[in-house]
C-alpha cells in the first residue's frame, strides 16, 4: 500500500489536470464568470441600479413603474452597450495576442508592444485630421475608422513579418526590435499631428491614445461584430496549425500544415481584430499579453482551448477593468488604456524576470 500511494498520487493530479483543462469546464467556468461580472457591472455607474432592482428593470419582476422606466433607459441606452464593447474588444485584444504568440513562438509578442496597435491609431488619427479637413467639418462617418484602423494595423503587421522573415525564417529578435522602431515611428507621426491638430481634433485623438469605451453605443458594438465572428469562425482553422508551429516551420509543413497560408491567415486577423477594437476604443495595451499567460498556467499551450478560452477571459479581464475605471475617478471616468498599462507593465515586467531566471539556469 504504502509502494503503491505515490502512484495513487500521481494518478489523482493527473486525473484533475485533466478535469481542470477539459474544454467544456475550462468554458464553462469562464463563461459563467463573464455573466457575474456583467451582472455586477450593470449595476455600477454615476446612476446605480441595485440589484434587486435590476430583474425589473429586465422585466423579469415587478416595481415601481417610475424607477423600471429610469432603469430601462440607463440599462438599454449607456450600460448594455458599454458592457457589449468592453467584451468585445477583451476578446478582440486578447485573441490577437494569442494568435501572434503562437505564429512567432515568442511569449513576448503582443499587439501593443510590437507596433501593431500604434499603427491602428497612427491610421485613425490621419482619418481624423485629414479626413475632418477634406471633408470641410462634415461629420466623418463612423465606419470610415474601423477601415483604416485596420489597414494600418494590417501594413505593420504585414512590414514586421516581411522584416523578420528571410529564406522562410522568422526571426524572433528581429520582429520585436523592429516592432519596438515602427512603434516609436508611429508615435512620432502621432505627435506630428497632434501637433497640426485643432482642439477639436486633438480631442479625438487624445482619446485614441489613451484608450476608452465612454460614448459607448450599440452602433458601435454593431460595426465590430463581424470581426469578431469571424475570429470565432477562423479559431478551428487555425489552432491545429498554432499548435504544429511551435515545433518549426518546417516540422509543421511535413505534418500537413501550409505554413505560409496559416501566417496570412493569422496576420490578416491579428490586423483585422486590432484594427477594429482601436477604432472602438483607442489603444489599450497590454490585454494581448496578460491573457494568454494566466491561461496557459492553468490550461496548457494548446491553441485548440486555449484561443476560445482567450476569447472569453479577455472580455472578462477587459469588462472587470472598464468597471473599475468607472469607480476609482468616480463621478469622472480613468480611461481605461492608463488602467490596463498599469496593471499590465509590472505583469511584463515579472514574465521577462522569469525568462531570465530560467535562461540563468
């Protein structure tokens, strides 16, 4: 008995490694806690609604018809469509980051660090200014930016992968100092035109470079949608070849996987969820790096789970940040980019003190 209990053991943390990454619990769990933190979350704000109050305001019970008629409308019209885009764009931000984490085997790579994001909002800023100068004041129409949001991210992304690349091969080092060049060359060319900017103008762009979801409307969450059902579409056709990938480029190419197709593929939507959740809300940094590192302490590399579970902890993690940033200023709002930065540089911080210690051993 006493020969046989280490095995036991063993058998008993296998088995519940097993259970704790079986993709319908790890889902489950995660989705459970996205609706108690938007339950939560629509009850906070400058005009709180207790929860007790809030089944009426669903029309799921019954109240005083004056509170569910103030309810509904500060429900329907700020609240929802807030809690809407904050997940949206949680799971946008962190789904990119997986994805280029796992296309350049590099844990450190992340939209915001690489430049991606700050050549989403160098694009957004020209459509700003010229576009408010060309169009002589006329309201720029709203779905002009999630466009060229997304043809600036898609021209780093594209750059970066052209200059890392050489005979077939990526090189890591190579892709991440270029994008750290390309981003200080975008934030130069933000501060020229901040600098050419009118106040009007340099309002908006300010708001892009601290990031926010004030203002927040169901058109808004409407226009990124589709971006995000078509990463929910293109998971399955790319999580298998994520997976191979890891163990070269060409070990991947001998086990059935079109590497170069997989790499398009992959740029096309790291550009295209970027793209679209910059033109929502600004840049906010540091989602596409901290989610895909607490998941995989707990669920494992493997891009099958891990990119779905990316999705719904990355709203999680961006719903619950938005929520604080409405109660730490409040009655005013911290945006929500300073909040992200500030928790997630220190959690950089950590990962690149832990590579370092195990490159020391």
């Amino acid at each position: 008995m006493t020969a046989a209990a280490p095995a036991q053991a063993s058998a008993r943390r296998s088995a519940w490694r097993n259970a704790i990454r079986s993709p319908v619990i790890v889902l489950g769990v995660l989705l459970a806690a996205l609706v108690v933190v938007a339950i939560i979350a629509s009850t906070i704000g400058a005009a709180g609604i207790p929860l007790r109050r809030l089944a009426a305001a669903f029309g799921l019970a019954s109240g005083d018809p004056d509170l569910i008629a103030r309810d509904r409308l500060v429900l329907w019209s700020i609240r929802l469509p807030r809690i809407a885009l904050a997940c949206m764009i949680g799971a946008l931000l962190a789904a990119a980051g997986t994805m280029m984490q796992g296309l350049f085997r590099n844990p450190l790579a992340d939209p915001g660090l690489v430049g991606v994001s700050s050549g989403a909002g160098l694009a957004a800023a020209v459509t700003i200014v010229l576009g408010d100068r060309l169009l002589a004041g006329t309201p720029l129409p709203f779905e002009v930016l999630p466009f060229a949001a997304f043809i600036g991210a898609l021209a780093v992304t594209t750059m970066l992968y052209r200059i890392a690349t050489r005979e077939n091969r990526t090189s890591v080092a190579i892709f991440l100092l270029a994008g750290i060049a390309i981003g200080a060359l975008a934030a130069a060319a933000i501060g020229l035109l901040v600098f050419l900017a009118d106040d009007r103008q340099l309002r908006d762009i300010t708001f892009w470079m601290l990031g926010a979801l004030g203002g927040a409307t169901w058109a808004k969450a409407a226009i990124i949608t589709p971006f995000l059902v078509a990463l929910l579409i293109a998971i399955p056709l790319i999580a298998r070849g994520l997976d191979l990938l890891v163990l070269g480029e060409a070990e991947a190419f001998h086990m059935g996987v079109e590497v170069e197709r997989l790499k398009r593929l992959s740029i096309v939507l790291v550009s295209a969820t970027v793209g679209a959740a910059v033109a929502v809300s600004g840049v906010i940094g540091f989602v596409g790096i901290v989610v895909p590192h607490l998941l995989r302490m707990v669920i494992g590399p493997g891009h099958r789970l891990l990119l779905p579970a990316s999705v719904v902890f990355g709203a999680i993690l961006l719903l619950t940040a938005d929520t604080f940033a409405r109660i730490l200023a409040a009655p005013a709002e911290l945006p929500i980019g300073i909040l992200t930065a500030a928790v997630g540089a220190p959690f950089f911080l950590a990962i690149l003190l832990r590579q370092r210690s195990v490159v020391a051993l």
